[in-house]
C-alpha cells in the first residue's frame, strides 16, 4: 500500500480501507484558554452518511473545518486516509482537491453565473494558463451541465448567482462540490433556515448522490430529526463535547456511544437538551 | 455638553484665530475684496463665442489624456493591489509594495507634471504620464483596501478546494472586487478630467493651457468660455457616470434580485 500511495498520490481513493475519518481526542482553541472541542473522538466509515448535531455554538462547524485541514488542533491526531489534513500541506492539498466542503454561507461568487461557479469545482484539474484565460475544456463544460441537471437548475446557468433564491444558492454549492468529484463531502448547516419541503428536497438530493458517487457524507445539522431521517450516524455535540452517537437501526435508535440508552431515553436526553 | 467638551470646542476656536492670525487671514479684507470679484464676475460675462470652437478642441484633448491616464493608471495598479493586500501576501511582499504606493502618492499630479515636462518635454504626453502615476498611487490603495474587506467566506470556500493562490485571485478575488474597481475608474476618471484641465499651468497640456494664459492676461471673458466648458463637461461625465454606477454597480453590490425574461 505504501508503494501504491507513492506511485498515485491522487488516487487515494483507491485505496479501501474502511475507516476514512479518524478524530482521536481532538481539543482545538480559538484563543488558547478556551477549548472550543474538548476532547472529541471519532471515526468514520467510507460510505457513510454521518451527520454532527449540536447547539449553535457547540463546536460543529470548527469539527468541519478540522476535516479538511482548515484548522488544525491543539491536541489530539486527525487521519483522513491516513493523511494528518493541513492546507498547508502540499501533499493534503491534492487530498483537498476531492473533498467537497460547503459552508454554512454557501461561499458562492455573488457576480459570477450559475455554471462558472460550478466549475471552480473543476479547478484543480486545469493548468495555469487555462485557468488564468478561464478557458475550461468542452468535457469539463458537459460534466458541469450534466451536473447542473442533476441539482435540478437546468436552465438557470447562465444567472447571476445573486439572482437566486436560498434553496437554489444551495444547489449550486452542491453542485460546486460535486464537480470537484469529491470522496468526502463537509456541509455545514446546509438546510438550515429553509422551508420543509426545500429543506428534504437537498437532503434527498445529497442522500441519492451519496450512493452513486460512493461518497462518503458528514453533514451538520441543527434539527436531530432530519439528522436521524438521513443519516446512518449521528453525533451530538455539546460545548465542544460529544456527548451522545446514535444510529437508527430497523425502527429503533441505537446508543452507539455507550450502548446502555434507549430510543426513548434518547430523544428525552435530546429533547432536554433542546429546551435549555 | 460636559465641561470637557467646553475645554475642547474652547481650545479649537482659540486655535482657530492664533493660525488666521499667523497667515494673515482677515475678514476685512475678504469684504473689501468683494468688488473686485464683481469686476471679474462681470468681465466674464463678456464671453467670446467664436473660442469655443478652440475650447471644446482643447476639451477634447483633456479628456482623451484623462482617459489614457486613467485606463494605464489602472491597469498598472491593479497587479500591484493583488501585491499589496495583506489577506494575499505575505508582509515581506505587501510592506515594500505599499511603501512604494504611498512615496507615489506624496506627490500631487502637479508636481509629477512638472518632474515629466522636464524628462519628456512640453505637451500632452507629460500630462497624460502624471497622471497614470496620480492614478497608480491611489487606486492601488482604494483596490487593496477593497480586496481586504471581501467576504472572506467565497475565499474560504475556494480556498477548500486546494486551488492555487492565481485561481484564488482569478476566481474570487477579481470578480467580488470588480463592481468596487468599476466605481473607482469612474470616479478617478472624474477626477482626472478636473486635475488635467489644470496641468496646462505647468505646460502639460489640455484645456488648463488656455485658462491659465488668458487669465495671466486679464482676459476673463475668453477665460470664462474655457471654464464654462469644463464645468459642462465635468457635468456630463457626473451624469454619466451616476447611470453606469446604477446599472452595473449598486444591483451586483446588494444582491438586488432582479427579474429575467
């Protein structure tokens, strides 16, 4: 294996291995006397839909952003494919190329089209000189459009994406990602702040996506419920703690952090929770 | 108002005759002035239709060396905006740039007028490299001021996807700033129109050649011709320049939703 990742940097995708996520007793700071996560382990497997639930707050975003090397810890190892991730990093940087990260803001270019933001997905694969002309090659344009479809934005390539509305302006940050054609996809708070119905329509979206692409999902969410309807694992944070990771198995949910709580105890712990 | 604010409005008001004293600045004499600006007020009334043929010309002239001066000042400041905003560089790279960018804007364009009179000669060209260098120094700066107040959530999320930092600045940072550089090339090629008509006083060519020469000459009323143009033209240019702000810029900076057919 070792030969293998010398051979094909790019291509660590290839290499299957069950656990693609590895956080063991991560703290991070912000400002070096308050832990913003205190501690937290987790490991996850390639394929999974993995949802982090959590107060606003509770340190969700920063577990993120640890993932794809934007921030690194103060304590604690983080492996993803055996890489410690750091953007820094030349060789976590072609990892970084495959991971699809849509932040809570979206991060959308606000003056440029639909389909040009799209393909900064694509970026990584252009050379200097086609990146510096935008000339984008006819194949990447067809993915691009093929995508678009996909998302269901067909016919609004060309609008500017300040035009769009909030379920759209998600849409196209999807459709961002998967032009980078992620292994790993990072959403924060993607639905949040979106009516019901558009809110299950992304989730749908990511979810069939998730099982054509073989990607593996870490999505944060504010709502345990959707998280649950979604998700095969849930971690709820709490003050940069993680206090609970459940699954739904048949119709039951399962403490997969203790194995001792029952669904019921579950959703009273989290509905306690919610109140405070 | 507290009794320190009292100290302080005291303090300017006391400071405020201590410096007329000292230049000499005295209300008297400005009213006792005032018949002489009737004078001229009056003389210029006596305008000279048949120069405005030559002053629209030398009009002409100024605009197409602001308008030089403003497309090559811009060009040249917007690479060195991308050197000297600190989200982009490192300090080694940026202090140096911006320290470059402040020497050129401690010179008024007058003063590179005359330094270019001397090193190419009398003319319009003087006046048109004055002017790119009035316009690098302060373009860069407002376009690095620019680049340094951009969302920094578009960069982040790029950033994520491990571009280069030319893709980074080709992809976000020249299209979320490029509504702001549109207002500023309008607003210095305002600008620049007004400083070129006075670069003529240095030889440098334009319409300011005229004005300062027939007012050498106490001739007000060929004078006023020259400056009624300017200030028509400095008016269209205002017009227009409102109109283009309002289609381009104001909608993409507020997200306006607009409808599409």
């Amino acid at each position: 294996m070792e030969l293998l990742q010398m051979t094909r940097p790019s291509s660590f995708s290839l290499i299957s291995t069950k656990k693609i996520i590895q956080m063991n007793n991560v703290y991070t700071s912000y400002d070096s006397k308050n832990y913003a996560l205190k501690g937290i382990s987790i490991s996850i497997d390639r394929g999974t839909n993995y949802a982090i639930v959590g107060q606003s707050g509770s340190g969700k975003s920063t577990l993120l952003k640890l993932m794809n090397g934007m921030m690194i810890p103060s304590k604690g190892t983080i492996k993803i494919d055996y890489q410690t991730p750091n953007m820094k990093n030349k060789q976590f940087k072609l990892m970084m190329h495959k991971i699809g990260y849509i932040p809570q803001s979206l991060g959308l270019i606000k003056n440029i089209t639909v389909l040009e933001n799209i393909l900064i997905g694509a970026l990584p694969r252009l050379g200097k000189i086609q990146s510096l002309l935008k000339m984008f090659p006819e194949e990447e344009v067809i993915e691009a459009k093929k995508i678009l479809k996909q998302v269901g934005l067909e016919g609004k390539e060309n609008r500017k994406a300040y035009m769009l509305s909030g379920g759209e302006k998600r849409r196209v940050a999807i459709a961002r990602a998967f032009m980078q054609k992620p292994t790993i996809l990072l959403a924060d708070e993607i639905v949040s702040e979106l009516d019901h119905i558009t809110a299950r329509e992304i989730m749908a979206l990511i979810a069939s996506a998730q099982k054509t692409m073989n990607l593996t999902a870490i999505m944060v969410h504010h709502d345990i419920q959707l998280a649950l309807e979604y998700a095969n694992r849930v971690a709820v944070i709490k003050d940069g703690e993680k206090i609970l990771e459940i699954g739904v198995e048949g119709d039951k949910i399962v403490d997969f952090q203790t194995g001792n709580l029952t669904t019921e105890e579950i959703m009273e712990m989290y509905s306690n929770e919610s109140k405070k | 108002m507290n009794p320190k604010n009292n100290i302080i409005v005291g303090i300017i008001i006391a400071l405020l005759f201590v410096t007329s004293y000292n230049i000499g600045a005295n209300p008297i004499e400005f009213v006792k002035g005032l018949p002489n600006l009737a004078i001229v007020a009056e003389e210029m009334t006596q305008v000279e239709p048949k120069l405005f043929g030559t002053a629209f010309l030398s009009m002409f002239e100024t605009i197409q060396m602001a308008f030089i001066g403003t497309i090559v000042g811009v060009a040249i400041s917007l690479p060195l905006s991308m050197f000297a905003a600190r989200n982009l560089n490192s300090k080694y790279v940026y202090a140096p740039v911006r320290a470059i960018l402040a020497a050129i804007r401690t010179f008024p364009s007058i003063l590179w007028a005359i330094l270019f009179v001397i090193m190419v000669g009398l003319g319009p060209f003087a006046g048109v490299l004055a002017i790119i260098m009035y316009t690098i120094g302060f373009v860069a700066k407002l376009q690095y001021e620019v680049i340094e107040t951009i969302d920094s959530d578009p960069m982040d999320a790029v950033s994520s996807i491990g571009v280069s930092k030319w893709q980074l600045i080709r992809y976000v940072v020249l299209p979320e700033s490029a509504p702001h550089l549109l207002s500023q090339m309008l607003y210095m090629f305002d600008y620049n129109v007004r400083q070129t008509s006075i670069l003529g006083l240095v030889g440098a060519g334009g319409i300011g050649f005229y004005i300062i020469n027939y007012i050498k000459f106490f001739e007000y009323g060929k004078a006023a011709v020259f400056m009624l143009v300017v200030l028509v033209t400095v008016l269209i240019i205002d017009w227009a320049s409102v109109k283009i702000r309002d289609k381009y810029i104001i909608k993409s900076q507020h997200g306006m939703k607009i409808s599409v057919k």
